[in-house]
C-alpha cells in the first residue's frame, strides 16, 4: 500500500519460557479435543486463555507472533481422524517461512505426498519452533497413541 513504507516479513515468537506462552485451537470442540488442550497447557504451565479462531487464521496468528503453539488434538472415539492437506498445508508453509515449527503429534514431519489426507501422521502440532520440543513432551504425557 502507498505511504505505509515497505513491507516487512513476518517472524513467530521469540518466546522461551513456555509459561508465558499462548496456544491457538479450534473454536469447534468437535474439531479438536480442548480438554486435552488444557491438560497439555497445563503440563507447560501456560496460564493464559486459548486463542480460538477457525480456518486456516491460527497459522497466521502464529506466523505473526500472536501465539506460540497450535494444537490440532483428536477428540476421544475420534482416533482414526486424518486430517485433510488443504486445512493444513498452506498454513505450514507459512509458518515455516516466518521461523516455525511443524509435526504431528508424534513429532513427525506432516506428510503431504500421500493423497487428499495426512494419512501418515497423527494430529497436528505447530509452534515457534523453541517450544516445539517442550510441547511434544508434554502431548505424550496427555494422550495415547495405539
């Protein structure tokens, strides 16, 4: 835009201490398991409420440093959920190039090579990438994997 000066990319969060950290998730509790949302913050003693937005706007809130974590969790009697490329792959890339981390539950690259749904991986875990670790740690104490 004229007169706004030039652009300038965006960066996630340079947050550390995952206590001062924010999560985005789902506004829909069918979309995601926010009880288990909460255990996991908890388990990193974020105190601060969930950013709840829908679509593919929580990786923009990430990307941008408006949060540190997303969690894409599945809801009990849900398991065999696969969650389809076109909510999750722009979104990864976006926060990839602003400094991001991406996997699923388990820690594993999101496989997109395997046709319309992320049949190879669980979930979906994004993050700043410095609490990437932290918060994996955290969903293995919360859930189960069969």
């Amino acid at each position: 835009l004229e007169g706004t000066g030039a652009p300038q990319p965006i960066r996630v969060s340079s947050t550390t201490d995952a206590s001062a950290a924010r999560f985005c998730e789902s506004v829909e509790s069918g979309h995601s398991a926010h009880g288990a949302s909460a255990d996991i913050a908890r388990r990193l003693n974020i105190t601060a409420s969930p950013i709840r937005l829908d679509s593919q706007a929580k990786y923009a809130v990430l990307a941008a440093g408006g949060a540190e974590l997303l969690m894409r969790l599945l809801n009990p009697g849900k398991e065999s959920y696969k969650e389809c490329i076109w909510d999750q792959a722009a979104g990864a890339i976006l926060l990839e190039e602003a400094g991001g981390r991406i996997s699923d539950l388990r820690g594993k690259p999101l496989d997109f090579s395997a046709g319309r749904k992320l049949v190879n991986n669980t979930g979906v875990l994004a993050s700043n990438g410095i609490l990437h670790a932290a918060a994996l740690q955290a969903v293995r104490m919360v859930l189960t994997f069969p």
